[in-house]
C-alpha cells in the first residue's frame, strides 16, 4: 500500500492518477472528504485526516510500505511532516518520498530551502530509507496568476532576467510514481527540472504564442513584491518566503537543467511551450487571486 499526503494539491492528484493507471493499491490521506472526488479512481482508497492532529496518522499508515510526503504550506509544517515521520517509524513505513524543493539546504538564506533540509535531515536521522525530490519552480505555478494574465495581460514578480528551468508538475508525479513501486531509489535525492531554463518573459512569450493575444512579465522590487503579497492577505512570514525564493532566482542559482525526469521514467521532460498549449484555455476570466500562490507547493 502506498499512503500519499497532500492527495488533492497539484502534485498529489496528478500523482494519484498516475499510480492507479499503473494499477497501483493507494491510499489518500486527505482532511474533507468531500473534496476528494477528482481523486476517487480505481484503486484508491480516500481516508480522513488531519496534519494538525497526529493521532489521524495511526489508521492512515496502516499496513503501508510506502510514503509520499507532502504536506502543505503553513507556518507549521516542519513541526508536521516531523510528526509525520515519526508516525511512519512507528508504524513500519519502508520506503518514504518525499517532496522536497530544488537547491534545499540548511544554511541557504531561503526559509523555505531551511525547512526542507531541515526535514531531509530528520527523515535520515529515522533511518527509514528514502528518496528525496527536489524539483524547480512549478510551470502550474502560473496558472495561479491567471486572474492579472485575464484581466490585464501581465504578471508581476521580482523576477528580473535570471533563467529557471521549470518543471511540469505532471513530469514530477511522473518521477514521483517511478520511485514509489520500483526498487533501486533507496537514498537518492533527485533535482528535477523542465529541459531548459527560462527567464520569466520568455515564458509570458510562450504564453502569448499558446494564447493567441498578449502577455507580459512585468518586474517588479522584491519590496513591493512582498508588501503586495501581505496586503492581499498572506501572512508575512510566508510573504517573506516567496520573496526569498525569487531572490535565489535572480542569484542564478535555479538555472540548471538536469536529465532526471528522462533518466527515470525513460520519457523527455514537457517544454513549457508545451505546458502553455495545454493549459492555454485556462487564462481566461477567474476570480482574484493572490500573486503569492504561484509558488504554492501543494
């Protein structure tokens, strides 16, 4: 049985699909039930739960080998996937996958990267074996700022002109599956990225071509990125992150462009032009959202 936390964000419902075309038992850990429809496929087996509440872990690891671990953002996340883990420990989990984030590290200056490191390292620590994902910046991402992309034609992030070879989300629940029920993973960490790397006017370009109309990236200051972010309502300190993230971007430091997603699952990597086409439809008319979602690892 292969238990999948995170089941009805982005990565985990595409990787849901993906395990139960294969044919695969799985189980979905997820907190209203009634959300769960999109993910109710052969195979799959929906059990409530709660992040927040540790005792919701003991039925949800029952008799499960393997552990994708996602959970999503909040101010308290590290404490829970601690939880989580240790969870797993108790229970006999073999194998655990976590989700992770490209160029994680303890000592980087991003939050976000801390916090991931930081759980890589107590995954370790348990001596469950493990595979760790790290993928780059979400092309799904974008879809999030689709209301501005409607509305006006833009987006706006402090982006300047670094390049970052984003992933599909669908190449990672692709890997993700591969890990799960094949041997020969065990104590890998896994950079995953889109087969180039892209300023983000390259891809309002791209964007504009799958379209048919205009779009364009507009930079703007990390410090009216950030104080843009907490006046829609997001909570500083995840403001601040989301700051930091593309401050590492504009470092140059998520350039590289791996081979991983073809190493493993034996198929090239989706291009964002190809991200753009298929999703071109859905940069229509939506309801506000928040710049700060694009990087929403759910």
């Amino acid at each position: 049985m292969i238990l999948i936390t995170g089941a009805t964000g982005n990565v985990g419902s595409a990787l849901i699909a993906e395990l139960s075309s294969r044919g695969a038992r799985v189980r979905a850990f997820v907190r209203d039930c009634a959300h769960a429809q999109a993910i109710a496929l052969p195979g799959v087996e929906i059990v409530q739960g709660d992040f927040a509440e540790p005792e919701t872990f003991v039925p949800a690891l029952e008799g499960v080998g393997a552990l994708f671990l996602l959970i999503p953002s909040s101010s308290k996340v590290e404490a829970q996937q601690r939880d989580f883990v240790d969870g797993a420990r108790r229970s006999g989990v073999k194998h655990i996958v976590k989700l992770s984030q490209f160029a994680a590290d303890e000592h980087a200056p991003g939050r976000f990267q801390r916090y991931h490191a930081a759980i890589e390292r107590h995954i370790r620590d348990s001596e469950i074996p493990y595979t760790f994902l790290r993928p780059n910046l979400f092309m799904q991402g974008l879809l999030l700022l689709r209301s501005t992309i409607a509305s006006e034609g833009a987006f706006y992030l402090s982006a300047d002109e670094a390049t970052v070879s984003v992933v599909d989300v669908r190449d990672i629940a692709s890997v993700a599956a591969q890990v799960l029920i094949e041997p020969g993973h065990d104590g890998k960490t896994y950079d995953l990225t889109g087969p180039e790397a892209l300023t983000h006017a390259e891809m309002a370009d791209r964007l504009s071509k799958a379209t048919g109309r205009l779009i364009r990236h507009v930079d703007i200051p990390s410090a009216a990125m950030r104080q843009a972010l907490i006046g829609f309502g997001m909570p500083a300190w995840q403001a601040y992150g989301l700051v930091e993230d593309y401050e590492h971007y504009r470092r140059g430091e998520a350039s590289v462009v791996t081979t991983t997603v073809r190493d493993i699952t034996g198929s090239e990597p989706r291009t964002f032009s190809q991200f753009a086409s298929d999703f071109a439809g859905a940069f229509g008319e939506q309801p506000a959202v928040t710049a700060a979602a694009a990087n929403a690892r759910e």
